[in-house]
C-alpha cells in the first residue's frame, strides 16, 4: 500500500493537539493594527481551536497526525 499523501497547505495552516483539538493561528494580525484596540490585538496572539464539524475535515487531510 502506498502512503497517503499530506495536503501541505493545510499541514502549515493547522496542528493537532494531544487531545484531537485542531489548532489555528487567528488572522487579522499582519497589518493596519493602529486602529484595533489593544484587548483585540491580544486576543488574535492566541491560537483558535476550530468547531469538531470543521475539525473532522482538516484531519482527514493529515492523515498522519
């Protein structure tokens, strides 16, 4: 059997935790920050952990996680 290919893409953009949760880093962060208020910005830092609906389909792309 040959080995299952990763979507590259999509291993850069997410990860998998211990638990099976998959982890994003937030957009909206990259530039015209001047007018996003400071509790906005800090919040963006932390990474978002997406809903399990969506969280099946990104597994299915990293099958090896």
């Amino acid at each position: 059997m040959p080995k299952m290919k990763t979507r590259k893409s999509v291993a850069k953009r997410f990860s998998v935790t211990g638990t099976g949760k998959v982890r994003y880093k937030k957009q909206g962060l990259r530039h015209i920050l001047t007018k996003k208020s400071k509790k906005r910005k800090k919040n963006l830092r932390h990474p978002g952990i997406l809903a399990e609906c969506e969280a099946k389909k990104i597994r299915k792309e990293l099958p090896y996680t």
